[in-house]
C-alpha cells in the first residue's frame, strides 16, 4: 500500500507531493555522484565509502551555511535553479581555506508548500555546485511547513564533509611580510549582505526588471548571480605553490575575513587601485549613500576570495591559478604590524 495521509493533507502536508520531487530531482543527484558514493536517495542517511589512498593522517573538515535573504530576490524573479550552487559554495568554499576536499554535501529545504517542480529545480542548482565542487550529494530534507513558511517562500542550508591530510592543513605560521596576497575574482555580490542590498534598492516594492546603464543585466538578474566555487583552482594551486592562508570573503567583507587567515604580527595592505571592482558594488554604494569602510566591511568588493603566497612564487601562482580558469592578480602584500587586521592603500 502507498503512503498517503488525507488527514495529513488536510493539515496542508501533501507527503505524495514529496515522493514527486524526490522523482523528479533523482537525475540531477546522478550528476553529482563520485566514487565512494554509496546507494541513492531514500535511505535514512547518506554513504559514502572514504579512499585512504595516499592519506595516512586524514582530517575530517566540515561546514555548514545558508543562503541568506538573497532567496527573497529568487522569490522575486521566480527562478530557483540557482540558488543551489550559492548554498554549496557558501560551504564547500569554506572547507577549501584549510586544504580540504570535499567529499560530500547535504541540503536542507524547507517551504511552506511542496511545489515538486520548485523543490528539483532548487535541487538541479544544488547538483551543478557539487559538480563544480566535486562533491557526491548523498542526501538532503525536503519539509514542508504550512503556516510556519508562506506557501511561495522556502529556506534552503547545506553541509558539507571534505577530507585533508594532517600535515598538509593551511597553516599560517610560515606567513612573513612580503608575502604576496592574490585576488580570485568574485562573481559578484555572492550570498552575503543581502539585507542591505534589500534595503537600499528597495527590492520588495522596486522593479526587480529594471536595467541600470551599469549593468549587463536587469537588476534581479545581476544580483541573482551564483556564488563562485573555487574548489578546483585552490586544490591545483596547492599542488605547486607554497600557499601560506586562504580567506573566502563572505559577510564582513575585507575587515572580517582576511584577518582570520593572518598570523600574529601580520598585517594585510591592499592596494584599492589594483581591485577589479564589479559595477554592482559603485552602484550600490551611490544608491545607497554607503561610506567606503562599510562597504569593504560588508560585501566581497570583486575578491572571492584571498590567498597569500610567497612574494616570490607570486608568478607561478597566477600561472597555476590562470591555467584552471581563474583570473587571478595581486591586490597586495602582507606587512608586520603589532595587531591583525586590513589596510587599504
């Protein structure tokens, strides 16, 4: 006999509308399958067999995020196959700061009706981020929460397990002043600042269509860009570079996340003339009165993500990064200073 619960139903709980999505998302999670991974979907959890080839210390390293109110621009344009790879990136760029592979993902959706077309297209999206991370997604949770969500909004989290050799986990204490930091583009806003990029164009009661003669796209097309994965660029660059820290620029902008990665004594000076500056960001910052301190505590400014380098292995590094399909450059060094923290030259 299926399951299936009138009274359930009723309640605004349609489980069939569940066992639809989970059809109709079965080929994109095909996409997504690595060597390792075990069984398909419906299980109580999610397998995957770890390959100890090569690993004699092996470090478990995991992360987890969301993809923020930038789903309310989603809601807006009414398109959800992008999301998905935000929310992976939100992780997986996040475990490759410490050298680590991701090795699977798991998603989390949560809506207020189970539309099943909606929930595979979110997924479809989750899918293409694995693929571009390299990661097997070997489960997830789709609930559906009437009258705790409305029924046309969803929230959507990830978590993600990569995998590190003991001795080859990024560590800062090699770092020295004329160290060279190297900027990985961004693709623009990411998934972070959202609230204020609501706030300061209004997006709930402005024209999400509208065209600015600074962007290539409508507004909600812009903003609606997919977080970057940098996974496969950072896993070659290790390969041949002596990479001494990487910060993954998320909320906080600047001022938060590259002090993160600096070791003590250690400052980091950017040259703003170097930064390649998307046209989303002036726009935003002229539109919205924004000091510049703010801005660069708040949103990437066009750097996904940071990675300092030995001064001299500078060029080889922009070769590496050039070579896998980033357009990497220098936007500084790192210089003592008795306290961590960022200068903008």
């Amino acid at each position: 006999m299926k399951s299936f619960s009138e009274s359930y139903k009723a309640a605004g709980v349609d489980i069939t509308a569940g066992y639809a999505a989970v059809e109709l998302m079965k080929k994109h999670v095909a996409r997504t399958m690595t060597p390792g991974a075990i069984g398909g979907l419906g299980g109580f959890g999610g397998l995957f067999e770890l390959d100890m080839t090569g690993l004699s210390h092996p470090v478990l390293v995991s992360g987890t995020d969301g993809v923020g109110t930038k789903l309310k621009i989603a809601f807006l344009m009414d398109k959800h196959d992008t999301v998905g790879i935000d929310c992976v990136a939100m992780c997986v760029n996040d475990i490759v700061t410490c050298g680590a592979k991701p090795l699977v993902f798991l998603d989390y959706i949560a809506c207020g009706k189970n539309v099943p077309e909606k929930i595979a297209a979110i997924v479809a999206g989750v899918a293409e981020g694995c693929v571009q991370a390299g990661a097997a997604l070997v489960g997830g949770e789709t609930a559906e929460m009437p009258g705790f969500y409305p029924e046309n909004e969803y929230d959507l989290a990830g978590f993600s397990v990569g995998v590190v050799e003991k001795e080859r986990i990024l560590d800062n204490a090699a770092m020295r002043p004329g160290d060279a930091i190297l900027a990985l583009p961004s693709s623009g806003v990411h998934s972070n600042g959202f609230s204020l990029v609501r706030k300061i164009f209004n997006v709930e009661y402005a024209d999400i269509h509208r065209r600015y003669d600074e962007l290539s796209g409508t507004l909600g097309e812009t903003l609606l860009t997919p977080t970057k994965i940098y996974v496969r660029p950072v896993l070659a660059l290790l390969e041949r570079v002596d990479v001494r820290a990487v910060s993954h620029i998320t909320g906080g902008g600047f001022y938060e996340n590259i002090p993160r990665a600096l070791a003590e004594g250690c400052v980091a000076k950017i040259e703003k003339s170097a930064l390649r500056v998307p046209p989303i960001f002036p726009l935003l910052q002229s539109v919205g009165k924004i000091p510049e301190r703010d801005m660069f505590n708040t949103f990437n400014m066009g750097v996904g993500m940071a990675v300092v380098v030995p001064g001299e292995q500078a060029d080889e590094a922009l070769r590496v990064l050039r070579a896998a399909g980033e357009d990497a450059y220098v936007m500084g060094e790192i210089a003592a200073g008795e306290e961590k923290g960022v200068t903008l030259c």
